[in-house]
C-alpha cells in the first residue's frame, strides 16, 4: 500500500514539475561563461531543464520539439556575456533581440593575425607595432564607427551548403571569405592603450563580429592584431546587464 501511495505521489510530483516547465514563457538573460559555444550552453539547459521536470531525452529526433527553445544570437565560444534565452513564446521575440545593439568590451592585441582572428586561432602573421600611438588608434576608430561594411570572420557559424564556416574550415576544405555586408556602429571608443593591448567600448547592431573589427583595425594600422578578449554587457532593447544574467554552472569551457 505504503509503495502505491509513494508511487503515485512521485507521478503527482513529476506531473507538476512538467506542467511548470512546459508553463515557463519568455525571454531569460543566461550569462556564457568564456569556452562553451552558445550551442552547448543552450543544450546543455534544455537538459537539464527537461531532467528537473523527470522527463528523459528520447535518442530520436521528434518531429515537435518537447520544449521550445532558442538564443537571440551566437556568440563566439571565446567570448563571455549575456546570451539571451527565448523558451516557449520567447522564441517569437527572439527576432527582436537580433535586431538590438549590442555593447561590447573588447580587449585587442597588436601585432599578431590569427586565422580564427582571436586567440585561438594559429598565428599567421606578426609585425612591429612599436610606431603605433593612442592618437593613432583613436584616429583609426573614427572610420569604424557608423554605417560600415565588414567581412565575417571565415571562422564562423555562417553557413554554406547547410554547414558552418569554422566547420569546414576545421575539416580542411577551402573555404571563400562571404561577401562583406553592411553593419551599424553606434559608438566605439578607446578605453585603455598599454601596447600591444587595447581595450575598446563597442556598440554596434545585429550581424556585427568584434573579431573582425580588432583585426581590420590592425590591418589600417599598417599591423595586424587579433581579439584576446570578449564581453556582452548589455543588450539595449531590454536593458539586460551582465549582473542580473543567469550563471550556468553546469557549462564546462
């Protein structure tokens, strides 16, 4: 009798713990900490979501998702910051947070060009920097700043034939740069100079790659540098800071 009753309480409890789940609607912040792709953090918390309302994973693909889920923007698995979570009817607004700007820290390296145009990337090339000044940089920040053209990073989650970039890119197939495209920078400042290092402020709109940015800046230089470095602190259209995101303790960089 005593295991009947235990039985059916766990059905009760499980039942509950499903319909909260499946009653969770909306936009969530989740802080990415620097290592996981945004890929792996949004896995690993459906996961552990659909674990906590005692539901297991089924090996097949369904042909409808059990829980709704999306993010409103890759972020790079070097960077760190807010990555914005739509589950349920959030992932009707997700559109929304793609279209916001975005704010940045960003830290740069002069000197040095990567392949992956961060640091972790192969170096490709390195030059001098010594000539370059604060007043140098500052100047050149001027003309990435606006209405701009920009060229992807060849590692990237853009696709060609249904596959990422940096995936082929990994298997050793030749990959052609995407055409540059236009992007918006709503402000971008110079915040620290200690060569080869120098910190920026980035504000920019959707579609926009930081990576791309710290390596064409080098490039107008007449150097090369490469991102060591990135930071989401702010995502404007809903004012959500990197304080109040949800850390995710079980992503492992």
């Amino acid at each position: 009798m005593a295991e009947k009753v235990h039985g059916k309480l766990g059905h009760v409890l499980a039942n509950t713990a499903a319909a909260k789940l499946f009653s969770l609607s909306g936009l969530f912040a989740v802080y990415k900490p620097k290592g996981p792709t945004s890929a792996n953090v949004l896995n690993q918390l459906k996961e552990k979501l659909l674990a906590e309302a005692g539901i297991q994973k089924c090996a097949r693909k369904r042909k409808k998702q059990i829980l709704k889920i999306g993010h409103g923007g890759t972020l790079d698995s070097a960077a760190a910051g807010v990555l914005v979570v739509g589950i349920g009817k959030g992932t009707k607004m997700l559109s929304n947070i793609l279209a916001g700007s975005k704010k940045y820290m960003a830290i740069g390296e002069l000197g040095k060009a990567t392949d992956t145009l961060d640091a972790t990337g192969k170096v490709t090339e390195e030059k001098p920097y010594d000539q370059i000044t604060k007043e140098d940089l500052e100047r050149v920040l001027k003309k990435f700043t606006g209405d701009i053209m920009q060229v992807p990073p060849l590692y990237s989650a853009l696709k060609r034939d249904g596959q990422r970039l940096s995936s082929l890119m990994k298997k050793g197939e030749a990959v052609e740069a995407k055409p540059a495209r236009p992007v918006t920078v709503y402000s971008l400042s110079l915040q620290n100079f200690q060569p080869p290092l120098f910190t920026l402020d980035v504000e920019c709109g959707g579609g926009f790659y930081v990576r791309s940015l710290v390596s064409d800046i080098g490039k107008d230089l007449h150097s090369d540098s490469d991102l060591l470095y990135s930071e989401v602190n702010l995502l404007n259209l809903f004012q959500i800071y990197i304080d109040n995101s949800l850390p995710v303790p079980m992503c492992k960089s």
